[in-house]
C-alpha cells in the first residue's frame, strides 16, 4: 500500500449490516486502489456496548465516542448503520457540517428527514449516499437518479420488505404458523430489531416514500404512505387466494399521473402467473414503469447483511472516486416538484371481501343490494363452511374506489346478518 493514498473511514454500528460492511471491507481491501484509485480504510468503529464479544474484529478500532470521529480531520467517510431518527440524526448532520461524506443504511431518517439531510450536504458538498436504504442488495436509488433521469416515471411497485416476503412466503409453501415464520426471519438477520415496523408494513412504507421522491422528483415522507401490515393475514386467507389461483403478497405502490401521487402499502392477491408471484423469501423486487423506457424490474436480496454491505460498499467506491475527482455531491436532492399526495379513499382497487353471515334466504341478495347501491361493482362471489346457521362468503368485486368500498363496509358493521367482516385485501388488476 505503501505511495497509495488512503482514505480513512469511520464505521457507526457494528450489528448485522455493521458486521457485513467489516466483512466486505477486508474481502475487498485488495481491490480498492485499483476499483477506485484510492483505498478506504475502517480507522474507527462507533458501537453502544464496548464489552460485546465482537469476534474477528481489531478491538483497537472500537470507540463509543462519537466525539472521537466527528473531531478527527483525517476521517473523510463516515458509513452509518446504527439506526433510527436519534441520535443517528444528529450525528449524520454534525459530520456533514464537519466536511465528511456520509452512506447510510438508515431508511427510517432519509424517509422522515431527507430534505434537511440533503440541504446540509449540499451546503458542504459532500456526498450523501443511502443505496442501503431501500430493497438491500438490489441497486435501485442510482438506477432511478442516473441511468433512468431521462425518463418521467409513472409508476414504482414491489415487494420491498425481506421479513414479510419471507413469512407469507414460509406460510403459504410450508403451512407455517406466523409467529414461527417471523421468529425465522428474525434469526436470519431480516428482521428490524423491532419487528413490528416490518410485520405492520412501516418499514416497507419508509423505503416506498424514499423510492416515490426519487421516482416523481416531489418530496414523500412516511406520514404521506398508506400503510397496512400483514397481522392479520390468516392462513385461511392464503387458502383462499391458492384456491383464486393467486399468492398474498405485501405490495408498495406508488403511481402518480403528473399531477399528484398515491403512494400506498398493503397486503394484495396476485395472480399466480405474475412476476412478483415468484419472488420468494427474502427476495425483493421493484418494478418501474417509465415513458421511454417502459417496464425495468430489479430483482435480489432485500435484506441480510453480506447483501446489504454490497450496496454500501458500493456507495464507499463512489464516494472514493468522487473524492479523488474533488465533485463529491454532485448528485443532491433531486426533488424540484411539490406534487400533492392523494387521500387513500381517492385511489382505486380490486377487493377480497371474506365475511361470516347468517346462513337464511336474502343475505347474499342484501350483501349484493348494498355494495350495488354504493357503487361496488361485484366480478365473483363463492359461499361454503356452513356451519349451524353461519356461512362464509368471499366476494371478489370489480375496480372500485377505496370511498365506495368503506361506505358499504361501514353499513355492513351495523347490519346484524354479518356476524364478521373476516378480511378485506387488495386484489391485483
Ligand atoms: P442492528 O443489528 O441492531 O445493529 C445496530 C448497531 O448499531 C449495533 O452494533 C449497535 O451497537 C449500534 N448502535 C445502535 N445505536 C447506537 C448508538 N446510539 N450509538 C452507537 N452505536 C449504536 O441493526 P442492523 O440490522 O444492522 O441495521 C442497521 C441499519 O441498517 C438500520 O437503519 C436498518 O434499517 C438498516 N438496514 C438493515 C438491513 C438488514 O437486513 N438488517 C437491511 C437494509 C438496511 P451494539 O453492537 O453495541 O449494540
Ligand atoms: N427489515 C428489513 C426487511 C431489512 O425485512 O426487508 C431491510 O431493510
């Protein structure tokens, strides 16, 4: 190494994507100089708990003073995997201020505080890099700012969450049992450290409003996202979708016609022959429609953290290259619109309606008088489990707005012959 410039870089985090950047660092530390023409090298690594075990790691790196990082001069990366608002927040904007670039993994800050993180980095002209942020190991936010710019997007779709990808997917392949599927996920290294945000759909909703601002060049933050989990997914609910010739899937769907934008996630019935269908496991995948380039799909690991450090390693060598070239944040922000975000009940789908009714002549014809009085179109309706005097109906309807939907479902509660109103999930189409 010796004539070879080095670039020290600081570590924040040393948990599952902490652990994968280390990783890679040494498998690649080889190629750097001639990938990039520089050499990145970890000088420092920020954790909570000094005393963890942390095998394989030179324990002279170690620091829990952060002021020992932002005060060091040499350090000119600064690669921030601990996660959350604070103090990741606090930490990111004092290294920029301080002249460092940043790559962050953190989807739950650059969802919620992207534009005051972008501001601070374009005024110090470093880099601000998040790959990491959204979908794992799949390259998608250099895609979406670079190699499609000369496109207007219109539509952002897929399955951007690892954790649930892989339950639904252990649940309708293997008959497992929720919870055994997510405790799965969870030794595996997909899982959130709570998983509640992925199992409700919060963090699929993080990474659909960064996609959705990239996408539309307008500013979508979390709160923007209708967001529905899948808790309460039953394993009757996936027999059913088997049954209808589809797989339950939980989809991020952002569209926007120009003028503004729905951006919503939400478990759905997809047909069984569609692509996403066959994304599996912890695979994620993101469609993108564009006017020029028409539909581009990017598929891999969402989650994990060999996969995850790829994408940040590829930020570092960018970073490095741009350092060398002395243009480090020559891509900022590239939010130049102010686009409205439409009401959930404004936007249009297909429903799945599965409910328990009294088993009596009338109900299917009053079901079917109240969701034609409301504007509900209906394409299929199936009946079977009588059981006493209770029934189970599926009905699947036609494309109808969100508004007309729930004012039926609002009725439907007040109506004594509708025992349960079971599930009500998107269907695809
Ligand atoms: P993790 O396993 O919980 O690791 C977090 C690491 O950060 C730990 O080493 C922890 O230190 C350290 N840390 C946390 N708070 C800290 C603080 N206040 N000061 C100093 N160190 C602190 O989390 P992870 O799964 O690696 O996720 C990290 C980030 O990557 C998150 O933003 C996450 O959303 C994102 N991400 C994760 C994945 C994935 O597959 N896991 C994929 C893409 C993006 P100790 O070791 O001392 O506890
Ligand atoms: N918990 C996330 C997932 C990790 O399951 O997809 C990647 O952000």
């Amino acid at each position: 190494m010796a004539g070879r410039s080095v670039i020290p870089v600081a570590l924040l985090g040393l948990g599952t994507v902490g652990g994968g950047v280390y990783e890679l660092f040494q498998r690649q530390k080889d190629q750097f100089f001639p990938k990039a023409g520089a050499i990145p090298m970890i000088t420092r690594i920020l954790v909570r708990d000094m005393k963890k075990p942390r095998p394989g790691v030179d324990p002279s790196l170690l620091t829990d003073r952060w002021e020992e990082i932002v005060g060091d001069p040499e350090i000119r990366i600064v690669i921030e995997v601990t996660g959350g608002i604070e103090p990741a927040r606090t930490r990111i904007l004092e290294a920029l201020a301080a002249g460092k670039n940043v790559i962050t993994a953190n989807k739950d800050l650059m969802a919620e505080h992207g534009a005051e993180l972008f501001a601070a980095a374009e005024k110090s002209g470093c880099d601000l890099l998040f790959e990491a942020s959204v979908a794992g190991g799949i390259p998608i936010i250099r895609p979406m700012k670079q190699c499609l710019a000369g496109n207007n997007i219109s539509e952002v779709m897929g399955i951007v969450n690892g954790t649930t990808n892989y339950i639904l997917t252990r649940m309708s392949r293997d008959g497992m049992s929720f919870s055994d599927a997510l405790k799965k996920a969870q030794e595996l290294g997909y899982a959130e450290a709570d998983p509640t945000a992925d199992v409700e759909g919060t963090d699929a909703a993080r990474k659909l409003a960064i996609l959705s601002s990239i996408a539309f060049h307008s500013r979508v933050v979390l709160g923007d996202v209708h967001v529905e989990g899948i808790s309460k997914i039953t394993a009757r609910d996936v027999a059913y979708a088997r049954e209808l010739g589809c797989c339950v899937k939980l989809l991020a769907v952002a569209r926007s016609d120009g003028e503004s934008i729905e951006a919503r996630v939400h478990p759905m019935l997809i047909p069984a022959e569609h692509p996403l269908a066959t994304v599996n496991d912890a695979f994620n995948a993101v469609f993108v429609h564009g006017d020029a380039v028409d539909d581009a799909m990017f598929l891999g690991r969402g989650a994990g953290a060999l996969p995850t450090a790829s994408a940040v390693l590829g930020d570092v060598i960018e970073t490095v290259r741009n350092i060398r070239c002395h243009c480090t944040g020559r891509v900022g922000c590239t939010c130049y619109r102010q686009l409205p975000v439409k009401p959930v009940e404004d936007t249009s789908s297909r429903y799945f309606l599965r409910m328990q009714v009294e088993d009596r002549p009338g109900v299917l014809a009053s079901v079917a008088s109240v969701l034609g009085n409301n504007g509900v179109s209906i394409a299929q309706i199936i009946q079977k489990n009588r059981q006493g005097d209770s029934a189970e109906i599926v009905v699947i309807t036609d494309t109808v707005l969100e508004r007309h939907l729930r004012d039926s479902l609002a009725i439907f509660r007040e109506m004594s012959m509708i025992r349960e109103i079971s599930a009500v999930i998107r269907v695809y189409g």
